[in-house]
C-alpha cells in the first residue's frame, strides 16, 4: 500500500473515501506518520504561524443529568463531590482571565437543569457586557433550539458539543439510550443555523472503537465543516463501566490531529488536556502535529478535581493556578508563542 500516496491526496483533496481512511489508519508506518505530520505542521503554520490561541476554561459545574459509560462526572457516579460556580465566581474567573491575557472564555460544564435558560442568559450577557472584545464558548451540551437562540441572542460566540462518535451503533455502546447520535447532530446542526461557529469531536480509542469508526468520524467532520475540532484519547475512569478498559492511542491521537489538519487547514483544532494527560509532552506534540489552540483551566483551584472526566487528569493540584505561564513555557520551548487575542478562524 502506498500511504504517501494517500497522504498526498488527502493534502490536495481535503478528504478521502471511507476505505481510504481505513487503509490509511490501518497501515501507516513510523515515517508515513512522520511525513504527514510535517504537512500538517505547515499548514498550521500557513494560517496561524507559530501563533497559538488559548481559551480560558471554566468548569462552571459537575452536576450532570448524563449517564456516559465513559465520563467520570456521570449521573451514576455517588463519590463525586458535585459544586456549582455562582455568577459572581464565574465573573471572578474571567477577571483573573482577562488579566491574564485570556480574550476567549469557555463555559464547560454537565448537563445541568439547575442553569436555566434565564440564568445561563443572565450570565452570558454579563459576561459580554464586562468583556466586550472576548470571545464566549459555551460547552453545556444537549439543549433546544430555542435555548440555544437565547444564548445566541444574549452574545454567545461558539459552542464545542462533541459528537463523541458518528457510528449510529458505536454511540449505543457509550450512552445509555435516552441519548442519540440523531439528537447530537440535529443539535450541532441547530448550533449552525444559528450563527454560532461550531465545534464537534470525538475520543480516539473509546471501548469498541473500530478503524471503519474513526473513518466515519473523519467524513462527518468534513460533512459539518465545523469551525474546531477537539480530540483526546480515551481515558478510563476509576467510578465508570469502563473503569477497566484500555486508554487510546496517544500516536494514532496525534497521527488523527494531522489529519484533521489536512481535512479542515483553517480549522481550530486544540492540543487538548487529555492529550497532555495520555503523555507529558502530550499537548507539545499535538502543536507539533497540527493543532493550533490550548485551553488551560481557569476554573478556581477549590473545584478543579472535582471536573475529573478521566483519572489522572492534569491541572488539578496545588501547581494548577500556573497553567497559563507553564502552557507559555511550554510552547516557547517548541519555538511557539501564546497570543493574547480573540483567536478566530482564519479564512482559507
Ligand atoms: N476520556 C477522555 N475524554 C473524555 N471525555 C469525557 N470523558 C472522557 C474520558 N473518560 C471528553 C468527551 C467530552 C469532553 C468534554 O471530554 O469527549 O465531550
Ligand atoms: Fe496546567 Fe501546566 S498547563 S500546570
């Protein structure tokens, strides 16, 4: 099999057929990923130079009416301690943020009804009103098209909702059945229609991930077109029925970057907490690879092992005030630099 090949045509078409993905995934060797690394790497760097966005991530709540096989904060899991940021902590967090040099924010958290429409709203307005010339991610899951609206109408700028997998049959052996791939995606469709720049995902060897899977995760990212793309390995947590499962790949994460990359060149793509908690050189190489963008924590020290989706999560003790100088450590070691701005996609 001829993987450069396959490599070369990806760079020039932006997509392959299933089967190519498949042979492309199944076959590479340590040089094939090598040389599509550096084409990744150079269009990162055609776009975004050696420039690299930062979102501040605030973990606002653990609270989850979800149940996923595979996420720490589950509905299920009773050893969890479950907080709430209030407004007033969550504003205090963009404080420190914005001074940090932060211009884009991330609201993460569980799916959580104790957050009305009325207060999310509340909070986003506030949140636009003290920083104007910020970016607002929302990251709370599932909700309707006319909540979203609301968020939309109330200044929100973009939502990260990953699609976890596009394997109709993959997502029933994550997810208890009240979830649906058909309802992700309508979502991630309504989010779009909404003006909001999109970010869908998914984890690269979650509990029976096949290569066919990842190759329909490669053809739905490019049938969305979304503005970021996150992806990280799984990782097994202690509390969940996937407690005992193996981790991803942290190579076929980072060979899965690059090809993102080539995919969608313009694309938000982050080196994310997951990749630099598989490998301490995780979030490194995934820059290295392709990626664009971290997203360090600026969710209050008190709460942050609290937000355990996966065991052994980074960023969570005494050191975890420092990751926004440790990520621009980091990132001037790799001949890169973290920029204070809004960080938009570039056009192509
Ligand atoms: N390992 C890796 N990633 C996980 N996520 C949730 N649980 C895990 C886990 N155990 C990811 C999901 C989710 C995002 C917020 O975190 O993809 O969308
Ligand atoms: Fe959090 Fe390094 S990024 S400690």
């Amino acid at each position: 099999a001829n993987i450069k090949a396959l490599i070369d045509t990806l760079e020039a078409q932006g997509c392959l057929s299933r089967e190519e993905y498949i042979e492309l995934l199944s076959n590479y060797s340590k040089e094939d990923a090598e040389y599509l690394k550096e084409k990744a790497r150079k269009i990162a760097n055609k776009y975004y130079d050696n420039k690299i966005y930062t979102r501040g991530l605030i973990e606002f709540t653990n609270y989850c009416k979800n149940d996923c096989y595979y996420c720490g904060i589950r509905r299920s899991n009773r050893n969890v301690v479950r907080y709430r940021l209030t407004k007033e902590d969550i504003l205090s967090c963009c404080e420190q943020g914005y001074d940090l040099g932060f211009r884009t924010f991330v609201l993460q958290g569980g799916e959580d009804g104790h957050f009305t429409d009325d207060m999310l709203v509340d909070i986003i307005t506030a949140i636009k009103k003290g920083y104007p010339d910020c970016a607002l991610t929302l990251s709370l899951g599932e909700r309707s098209y006319e909540s979203y609206k609301r968020f939309r109408e109330a200044g929100a700028d973009r939502y990260l909702l990953r699609h976890e997998t596009a394997n109709e049959e993959h997502f029933g052996k994550l997810h208890p059945a009240n979830q649906t791939l058909q309802n992700r995606k309508e979502c991630l469709r309504n989010l779009k229609s909404l003006g909001f720049q999109v970010g869908c995902g998914f984890m690269v060897g979650s509990p029976y991930q096949t290569m066919e899977n990842l190759a329909e995760d490669l053809l739905f990212v490019k049938e969305l077109s979304p503005s970021m793309i996150g992806i990280g390995p799984f990782l097994p947590h202690h509390e969940t029925p996937f407690a005992k499962e193996k981790a991803g790949s942290y190579e076929l994460t980072l060979v899965l970057l690059s090809i993102l990359r080539l995919i969608a060149p313009n694309a938000l793509i982050p080196a994310t907490t997951a990749l630099g908690t598989i490998n301490p050189l995780g979030r490194e190489n995934g820059i290295l690879s392709g990626a664009n963008v971290v997203m360090p924590n600026l969710s209050p020290v008190s709460v942050r092992k609290q937000y355990e989706l996966y065991d052994n999560k980074i960023c969570t003790g005494d050191e975890a005030a420092e990751c926004k100088f440790c990520l621009q450590n980091r990132m001037n070691r790799i001949g890169y630099e973290i920029v204070a701005e809004r960080g938009d996609m570039k056009p192509l």
